[in-house]
C-alpha cells in the first residue's frame, strides 16, 4: 500500500513540474512574442524618422521651407559675429542697445518687464565679481544667479542649514567656499559670467521643492508653443519632465525628435494669463522670437527671464518646424512695420544725396 502511495506521489510532483515547465515556456513565448512587436514597433519608427529626414532635407536645401530650426541657427552665427574679439556674447550684453545680446543678460532682462504690470521675483543683492559674494543677512532660502549663463550652470537654489546651505531639492550641502569655488569654475569655462545676484526663492502651487515653469516661445506677439517642464531635484537631467502644449493648454504630443514628453504634467491654471504677459513681453523686446519664462506661484505669475536663443537641439517634426519657421516670418514682417512705422519712410537716396551736397 505504501508502494502504491509513493508512486502516486511521485507521479504527482512529475505532473506538477512538468505542468511549470509547461507555463514557463507560454511565459518565455509570449514574452518573444512581445519583444518581437517591439522591435517591429522600432523598426517601422527608424523607417519613420528616414523618411522625415530626408524629406527636411530636401526641402531645406531647396530653400523653399521655413524653418524654426534654420532661424535660429541663423541667430546664432549672427550673435556670434560679435566674437571677433575675445568678449563673450554675455559680456557683450552689458552694454549693447542691440536685444539680440541685451536680452541674454538676467538683470537688463528684469529691468525691461519693470513698469510693465509683470511680477519680478525680488533681488536681494548684487555682486560684480565671484570673489565679492557675501551670503550673511540673506533670506532662509534664494537662488543664487550668475546674471550670464547656459542651462542650470548659473543657478544654485539655496536654504540655510547653521553655517552652511543645502541645495534645495538634494542632499547636497554646500559651504560658502564651495559656491564660490562653483561659480569660479563655470566662470573658467564660459558657463557663468557676472555680475552675481541673490533672488527670492519662489515657493510654487504644487508643493514640489523647484518651481515648475513655462517656457512660452512668443513670436512678436504670437504664442507658437509652450514648453512645460517639471523638476525633481536640481542639476539632474534625469529627473526632468518635459510636455508641449499649445497656448489654450491643449497637449502637442511628442512634436520634439529627441526629447521624450510626459502628457502627466500639469498645465497651469494661470496659463491664460502667462501666454497674455508672453505676448506683451515678446513685442516689448523688440525681436521676432523670443522665448519667456514665467512661473505659476503663491503671488501669482512671476516672470522668470528672456531666452533669445533656446539651446539644445531645437529640432521638432517637419510640420511643426514648419509651422514655427512661418511664425517667425510674419513676426518678423510685423517688427519691420512697427519700426518702419516708429522711424518713418527711409528716404530715397537720390535724395539723401542731393541734400548733403547743397548742406
């Protein structure tokens, strides 16, 4: 009988491994299967994006697109022609009329909303030099700013923690040779540039440690797109969340080639009102396009800064390139009237000419 029982039993446990070896190899095919569509989902993308190329190159090279992209590239060689000599295009800021380079510089940024119904974040204090900065007396927290700068390179947020200052967002705590010695090595490769200022530290309505902000491409007037970006912890591209909407908060999908979009961020209750203060903004600075910042806090919209020419690779699909390029056209169009319209008729020049020779 126990004979009998044992067989049983070990007929059984035969039954039940052979039954998990027999779910195992449903699980590995369908787990083939899945990668299979995957790499078919990729292939057909890759074919996509030649295609899209090839297309974007053909009709740049016969001239006949507007083009976001070939706009502003164009703005960066003519901002770079000023580097002739071995100032910066920051440096070049502080005392240029042209806002092509004035509007790169924070501080002359601020100074051109004043008096314009926009909220500025308060400035604590100025330092014209790295070595000057003095952080006693300062608020609990600020951001600290290089008044020239690429990207984060310039931005330190700031709390107080006994002698020393946490990076708001991070476990990173910093003392003031540190920030010091920060700032002198972005200063050494061109990625921060004085004057240094102090700024209040602005507290958002979705209780993440660093603001959310908008990021509205204006064209004299127009809003083309608005690039909401959400931060989890400050100097880490990882963290960053980015999504494309239009002016009425309606998603734009995936219309970047390289920046992946994440349709959960939030759009601002207060985005009316930004796109409103973006359009004011991007006539008052005088250029076809401009891109401004602004944040949605507890004091309502605050403007955060001009960026004449957005960095990285501003590269969206053939269609919305399009789209933009031809906004910066007739912005452009619009800016030449309204200065023609300011200065008057240019006059003739045959005319011109008699005048100074009977002058």
């Amino acid at each position: 009988m126990s004979r009998l029982v044992g067989e049983r039993d070990a007929y059984r446990r035969r039954a039940e491994a052979a039954e998990q070896r027999s779910e195992a190899a449903e699980r590995d095919a369908a787990a083939a299967a899945s990668r299979a569509e995957e790499a078919e989902r990729a292939v057909k993308q890759e074919r996509r994006r030649v295609k899209i190329a090839r297309e974007r190159i053909r009709g740049l090279e016969a001239g006949t697109i507007p083009s976001f992209r070939k706009y502003l590239e164009a703005e960066r060689r003519i901002s770079a022609q000023g580097a002739k000599s071995s100032r910066t295009e920051w440096e070049r800021a502080e005392e240029s009329v042209d806002p092509r380079f004035a509007l790169v510089q924070k501080l002359r940024g601020k100074a051109l909303v004043q008096g314009r119904g926009v909220v500025l974040p308060a400035v604590y204090r100025t330092w014209e030099t790295v070595d000057e900065i003095e952080l006693s007396g300062l608020p609990e927290a600020f951001v600290l700013k290089s008044a020239g700068g690429a990207t984060s390179h310039g931005v330190l947020p700031l709390r107080r923690e006994g002698a020393a200052f946490r990076l708001i967002s991070t476990d990173q705590v910093l003392s003031r040779e540190d920030i010091v010695e920060h700032f002198r090595l972005k200063e050494a490769r061109r990625r921060a540039l004085a004057p240094y200022f102090a700024e209040e530290f602005l507290t958002g309505l979705s209780g993440s440690e660093i603001l959310e902000d908008a990021k509205i491409y204006a064209f004299y007037g127009e809003i083309g797109q608005v690039l909401l970006r959400s931060v989890g912890s400050h100097g880490d591209a990882t963290s960053v969340r980015f999504r494309y909407v239009d002016e009425n908060g309606a998603d734009l999908g995936a219309i970047s080639r390289w920046r992946p979009v994440d349709p959960t961020v939030p759009v601002p209750a207060s985005l009316p009102k930004m796109t409103e203060i973006a359009r004011d903004l991007s006539k008052a600075a005088g250029v076809p396009f401009v891109r401004v910042d602004l944040y949605e806090t507890e004091r309502g919209v605050v403007f955060g800064e001009f960026t004449p020419r957005p960095g990285g690779l501003q590269d969206y699909v053939p269609s919305h390139d399009r789209k933009l390029g031809d906004m910066w056209e007739r912005a452009r169009l619009r800016l030449d009237a309204d200065i023609a319209r300011r200065i008057g008729p240019v006059p003739d020049a045959s005319v011109a000419l008699r005048q100074a020779a009977a002058g």
